[in-house]
C-alpha cells in the first residue's frame, strides 16, 4: 500500500468546518498514515492566525503587560473548535501551563509554537491517532540549523513504532534544550521531514489552492494550473517570487526523492501540483511557468582591455561580498562586466561599494541603475525546443518592452531578462500568452 504524509496548513485547520473536511481526507485513504498540523490560520480575510495572537501574547508578557485576555482569546479560538465538534480536550489544563510559562519566563519560540502543539494533540484526539511532540524528535545544532541526521534517525525510530500519528508543525529542540521554532509557514518543512523519516511514498501539503500556477494570478487572469514540476523547476520559479512552499520544505523529500503534491483542502477532488524529482515528459512542456520581480539594480563596469585582465571577476565579487550582499546575475562582455543587485540591500551600502570599485578595480565608468524587475520564463523543456528565446524576445519587442539583461542559466532550464519596473506586469503578461495560448 501506498504511505502518504500528509500536511495540513492553517486555513485547513481554522475552525471546526475545516477540521472535518480533514478528517474526511485523512480518513479516505488507509496509508495516509501520518499527519502534520499546523495553527489555525485564518478564518475570514480580516481574522488573526493563532500564530500571530501568540506573538502579541507574547510581546504583552515580555513587556510585563497584562497578557490574560489576550490569551483568553486564544483559548477561545480553540474551545470553539473542540465544543463545535464535540470533542472533550482539556484546554483549561493546557492553557495553564502556558499562563504559568508566561508569568515567569517568557520566551517567544515556545510560546508560537503552542499554536501548533495544541492543534495537533487536539487533532490527534479528534482521529484517534498518537500524538508526537517534535520536542522529542526534530533537533537544531547550535547554529540553529535543523540537525537532520539525527532528526531522521531519531523520528525514524519513533514512527516505526506508531500505526497512525499526528506530529506537531513547526518547531523542535533547539541545542540549548529549549523549544525552537522554523522560520514562519515551518510546518512545510516539518511535513518533509516527516515524510523522509517516515519513508513515505508521497508527501501531499494540503492547503487552500489547487496547486501552483504557471503564472502570478494577480497579473495574468485565469494562468493555467502546473500539473507537474521538477524540484529544479520549484526552485527557479520559487526564487524568482513564485511562493507555495516554504523553501526549506524541499531539501528532506529531494534527498529521498519522494514527491510533494500540492492539494486543496476545499477542493479534494482536484489533483492539484506533483512535484517531483525529474519529469515523466520532459519535452511535453517547454514552458512550465513564468515568475518575477520588481526591486533590482545594476552596476556597469566598463574598463578597456578588462578581458585579458586576470581575476578581474574574483575582485568585483569579493568587494560585493566584503558587504554582506549577495549577487543575482552577473551579464558580462567583452570589456564590460555588469552585477545585478538586490536594491534594498544595494541601498544601504551603495556609497560605499562604488568607492571600493574605483579604487580596487579602477575601471574606466561605473554606471549605477535601479528600478529594474526580473522576469524568469522556467522549463526543462526548453533545452529540447529551438525558437525559445525567439519567441521570448519577439514578444516583448512587439510590446514595445525594453530588454536591459538577458541571462540564461547554463542549465538551460530558465531565460530570464530585465525589464523596467514599469514594463513588469506588461512583460509577464505577454510572455504568458506567446507560452501558454
Ligand atoms: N503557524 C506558523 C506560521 O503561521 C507555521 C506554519 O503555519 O507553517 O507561520
């Protein structure tokens, strides 16, 4: 039989509705075995996620502030579940312990991740299935990186010995013993390594979208649903601002090779996204999805005869690294070698690292722009597929859109060129309809 992790993200579990379309879920198929919960989120636009209420409890505590009736509304968002489903759970118990954490000493990672804590035990209740802590089981080094060979040992060993469990989302043991959270949306990345731990044939992330779509829906109406994507697919589009998982929740499953699907909670019966360590038809689709985004600059170096001057490259990049920043692209010719720059960072040290060029590299003219966005056209079925690029750039000059980069990747699995800001949503949209009518 077919083993299957799932995970439940907030708005799945926001209220009593939506803890019996999960229970449906789980329930309809056998080696759905284990299961990850995360906080309610969620239930209308304007509602506050649990997550968030236990931050500002926290704050209120931190700051030696009255924090009761703002736990209470915690407490609140919880027994309305429980008393709706007609589920007996001890909240008052649970709310206790973590009043008493409160009054004495606060700390912020165990107290967000209550949110988590208490919907898993109650869900765990509500199917009849064990509960597991990952404060047992889920480690962090003293970096504060997840310890994942002891994490998988250890968890492993744990579920080998459960028939059906719900862990915990979100949080684990950090080195100095306490309670230590992920980043936030940390639950995906508590499903992956369950599902790795678990040795689980499909990690299913259930959440309220039927999947990721080939383009931003905002600026294109009605973008086609992905059915597939390669992990590599995943992270170009994910890099370029394309968000459906958290972007650590990939690096366990790809290590086991075991694939995500991406599923709606409120609409079951969609299929939603596979993705999935290497595609069944590469060549099927040449284009699986567009992304972007607004925010960059660039540095133009122009400098006579910079081509037969050794470790001109290494220079430009060590004195963009002697400021902490990162480099996106780095077009270059043959006496010209430009860097793309994230601008909130480029802000803060522009001054600064233009001095350091002048006066290391000694070029002939630096010119510094901004308001530059990137657009990414991602497919691993381009490397099969003549007239890509073609087709990209005749669509943008019919546009009437200024190129001012063009990078492609050498995986050839991506083209990605710089627009002007203002020519974003124009550029996406027309690259969406030469791929994808
Ligand atoms: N509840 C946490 C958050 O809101 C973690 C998660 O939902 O994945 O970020």
């Amino acid at each position: 039989m077919k083993t299957i992790t799932l995970k439940f993200g907030g708005s799945s579990l926001a209220d009593a509705k939506q803890f019996i379309k999960v229970s449906k879920i789980i329930a309809d198929h056998e080696g759905r075995t284990f299961v990850v919960a995360s906080a309610p989120g969620k239930r209308f636009k304007e509602d506050t996620k649990v997550t968030d209420m236990l931050y500002a409890c926290y704050n209120l505590a931190a700051a030696k502030q009255n924090f009761s009736e703002q736990l209470e509304a915690i407490k609140k968002r919880y027994s309305d579940i429980a008393e709706e489903l007609e589920v007996k759970f001890d909240f008052d118990a649970e709310f206790d312990v973590i009043a008493e954490h409160l009054a004495t000493d606060p700390q912020r990672d165990y107290m967000a991740s209550r949110g988590e804590y208490l919907n898993s035990k109650f869900l765990a209740a509500y199917m009849g299935y064990d509960f597991i802590d990952p404060a047992t089981c889920i480690f962090f080094d003293k970096q504060g990186q997840l310890n994942a060979e002891m994490t998988n040992s250890t968890l492993g060993a744990i579920l080998a010995t459960k028939q059906k469990a719900v862990v915990a989302g979100f949080y684990g043991h950090g080195a100095d013993g306490n309670i230590k959270t992920f980043s936030r949306g940390g639950s995906d990345v508590t499903g992956a390594i369950v599902a790795r731990a678990a040795n689980a044939d499909v990690y299913e992330n259930w959440t309220d979208v039927s999947g990721m779509l080939s383009a931003d829906p905002r600026i294109v109406k009605d973008p086609a649903p992905i059915k597939e994507i390669s992990y590599k697919e995943l992270r170009e589009l994910s890099y370029m601002g394309a968000s459906v998982l958290h972007e650590d929740a990939v690096f366990p499953v790809r290590l086991a090779g075991i694939p995500i699907n991406i599923r709606n909670t409120n609409r079951p019966q969609d299929d939603g996204t596979w993705i999935v360590p290497s595609k069944k038809n590469d060549r099927d689709t040449v284009v699986t999805g567009i992304s972007g985004k607004k925010g960059f600059s660039s540095i133009l170096i122009e400098k006579a005869m910079m081509n037969n001057e050794i470790g001109f490259g290494e220079k430009l990049l060590s004195i963009i690294a002697s400021h902490g920043m990162s480099f996106e692209h780095i077009p270059s010719g043959i006496d010209t070698m430009s860097a793309i720059l994230d601008s909130d960072q480029f802000r803060h040290v522009k001054s600064q690292l233009i001095e350091n060029i002048k006066t290391i590299l000694k070029p002939d003219t630096v010119v510094v722009e901004s308001g530059i966005a990137l657009v990414a056209v991602v497919g691993t079925g381009m490397v099969y597929t003549k007239g890509v690029a073609a087709k990209v750039f005749s669509a943008l000059a019919q546009a009437d859109i200024n190129i001012r980069m063009i990078d492609q990747g050498s995986s050839e699995i991506n083209i990605i060129i710089g627009v002007d800001e203002d020519d974003y949503e124009k550029a996406i949209e027309v690259l969406y309809n030469a791929f994808f009518h």
